[in-house]
C-alpha cells in the first residue's frame, strides 16, 4: 500500500513533534493545586472512621438498653403477678420489705432466719435472696424453695433454691435440721462430704 | 516506575498522603506533558490548561483509578483527552489563558490556527489510530517495536499506520475546510 503524501502542516508535525521541558512554574502552580486535596481527603478519612464506629457501636448500646430495661420490666411483672396470685391464695397481700442487714451470727449459732412481716411469693423471696448479702442469702434461698414446694409444687425451681442455700451456707450450719424436708437434707450431707474431700 | 510501586503509592494517595502523590506526580509529569503538547499540536497555552486541569481531575478521582487495570499515565492520558476533547467542542470567544500568556504573544496568529486545526484533526481521530501515530512519530518506536507491544504482526501494524495517517489527512483537510468556510 502507498502513502498518500501528507500535507506539508501535517508531515511537518507529524516527523518534528513538539516538545519542550517541562516547565517549572506549571509544575509549582500543579502541586500547589492539588497537595491541598490530600489534606480534605484525609480529614475525610477520619470523620468516615468515627461515622462508622459510631454506626456499629450505637446499636450495640441501644440493644444492650432495651435488654437491661427488658430484663427489670420482666421482673417487676413477674413479682407482681406472684403477689396477685398470692393474694388469691390467701387474701392478704404482702408486703415487700426492703431487706433489712442482719447481724454477723455467733460461730457457734445458727443466723437468725430472716422473716418478712408477710409471707412472700416464692419468687420475691427468690429474688431477696439473690440480692442478700452473704449469711441472709443461704436462709433466703431455703424459705424460697420452701415456697415454691408449698404454694406451686414446683419442685424444680425448689431444687435450685435449696442448691443455693446449700452451697452459700457457712460449714457451721449445713447441720441436718428436723424441720429439713428430705432433699435439703440430702443436699446438705453431699455438700459437707464435698467440703471434707477439699 | 514498577507497577507494584505504583499499587503502594495509590494506597497511600487514597489515605491522603502528600509525599506519595508528589512521587506518583514525579513519575508521570514529564510523559503527561509530553501527550498533552503532542495533543495540542504544540499550542503551549493550550497543553499548560489541559495539564493544569487533567491532575486536577485525577486527584478528585484517585479513588477511581484502578491501578490493577492500568497503569496511572494512561489513566491520566485518558483523563487529559476528555478534557481536550471538551476544550475543542467549546466555541471559545476568550481564551483560555490570557492574552498575556508568553506562548500566545510569541506564535504567530497563521500558525496558532494550523496548530488548533492540527490539534481538532488529531482529536476527531480514533483511539487507535492517534495512539499508533503517537507511537511511530513523538514515542519513536519502529513498527516491529510497535508489533510486538501491540501483539499484531508488523504488516498489520504498517497497514493500520497507513489507515491512520490517510484518517489524519482526511481530518485535517476537513478542519481546514471549516476554516477556510467560516473565514477569517
């Protein structure tokens, strides 16, 4: 194939193209430009990685909220159901005491049982032991099972119960008692076998 | 520049680092440069707004180079040819850059004119065809260099080097036409 001759414009471009070195000033002037968006591209990189730590924490802490409120709306309901059902059963309703501190007991005696106004629902009673401080809660714990045997037959709710009392029981007083029933009373000779083996 | 030296920098661009983007702008300048003047068949005045807005461009739109699909010049080539491409669609009443612009005084008014029209010609011309004559006439590269980076046969590569000069013919002539129908 034969070129075609170029005009002289073209073949004159074309066999002497342009070329200068690259001039300084627009160099300066480029830089000058341009650097200043490096410094807003990284003040975005940061504003971006707290908007996205903030979008994946916020909901953690909402949900962990509404769970906590959730959990202590739940209670509530829960206690005042048992009382209402209490005051069914027995035509009282009672009274919620704020536990009241008792004194350290003397080694060798056992602490004195703490003993609401009123009878309290199993499940109140539950709750009172689980918040007691320490000897309170092992006598707490063994009235609420006794409760729960007595008003629901709720024999497994009563085991937990006893359980607890058991094992926060000081060594001095996991002595078989006659007005233990049956299970408390194996509950204890296990855990004062266990207590000798440690 | 290797290219993997390229991938860092880009990374390093992207969380807004000054020191790598003037070593990407070191790297490329002078082959920009080059292209931009080439694509304004010489007009300085005109390449110095077209480089000046071409890096502007890029480094608003770094976060869309990919530097796994190309390299960063042809990426900027190819923001550079838009932005030429704009710059001779617009009908210009002023210039571009003031009258008082060294390189606008210095050039005579006829051969300001022949250049624009060279620069509409190469613009109108195909990707291909001005990247082949770019290769053969302002890179230098002989056909067989052109072959094999090309991955073609050297007949292809002259037969479409002759294609592409009788397209720039064509072009040209129908610039000058233009001209020559508006009048001076």
């Amino acid at each position: 194939m034969i070129d075609k001759p170029l005009p002289l414009p073209l073949d004159d471009f074309l066999n002497n193209p342009p070329a200068r070195p690259e001039p300084a000033e627009l160099r300066r002037l480029v830089l000058g430009q341009t650097v200043p968006h490096l410094g807003r591209r990284r003040r975005w990189m940061v504003i971006r990685s707290y908007l996205w730590t903030a979008a994946i924490i916020t909901p953690l802490l909402l949900y962990a909220l509404i769970c906590s409120s959730a959990v202590e709306l739940v209670r509530r309901l829960a206690e005042r159901a048992d009382e209402e059902a209490f005051a069914q059963n027995h035509g009282v309703l009672p009274i919620v005491e704020e536990p009241q501190p008792a004194p350290a007991p003397p080694l060798k005696e056992k602490p004195p049982p703490v003993v609401a106004k009123a009878p309290l629902p199993a499940v109140a009673l539950e709750w009172k032991a689980f918040d007691a401080p320490g000897v309170q809660q092992s006598a707490l714990y063994l009235q609420a099972g006794d409760r729960y045997v007595e008003d629901k037959h709720d024999l497994a709710s009563a085991l937990r119960c006893y359980v607890q009392s058991v094992q926060a029981a000081p060594v001095e007083t996991l002595e078989i008692d006659p007005n233990d029933n049956w299970l408390v009373m194996a509950l204890k000779m296990d855990q004062i076998e266990r207590r000798k083996e440690k | 520049m290797p290219a993997e030296d390229e991938r860092r920098l880009h990374r390093a661009v992207l969380v807004g680092d000054e020191r790598a983007w003037r070593s990407l702008y070191d790297a490329t300048s002078a082959g920009l440069d080059a292209y931009v003047l080439w694509r304004c068949a010489g007009l300085r005045d005109v390449a110095d707004d077209v480089v000046q807005e071409t890096w502007l461009i890029a480094v608003r739109r770094i976060g869309s180079f990919n530097p796994n699909r190309g390299r960063f010049l042809a990426w900027l080539r190819g923001i550079a040819a838009n932005v030429l491409r704009g710059h001779f669609r617009r009908k210009l009443t002023q210039p571009l850059v003031g009258d008082a612009h060294p390189a606008r005084v210095a050039t005579d008014s006829e051969e300001r004119e022949q250049a624009e029209e060279i620069a509409r010609a190469l613009a109108l011309l195909p990707e291909d065809h001005e990247s082949l004559l770019r290769a053969k006439y302002l890179d230098g590269l002989s056909v067989a260099a052109i072959a094999a980076d090309w991955v073609a046969t050297p007949k292809a590569v002259e037969s479409l080097l002759t294609r592409a000069r009788e397209a720039f013919r064509k072009a040209y002539a129908a610039e000058s036409k233009k001209k020559d129908e508006v009048g001076p």
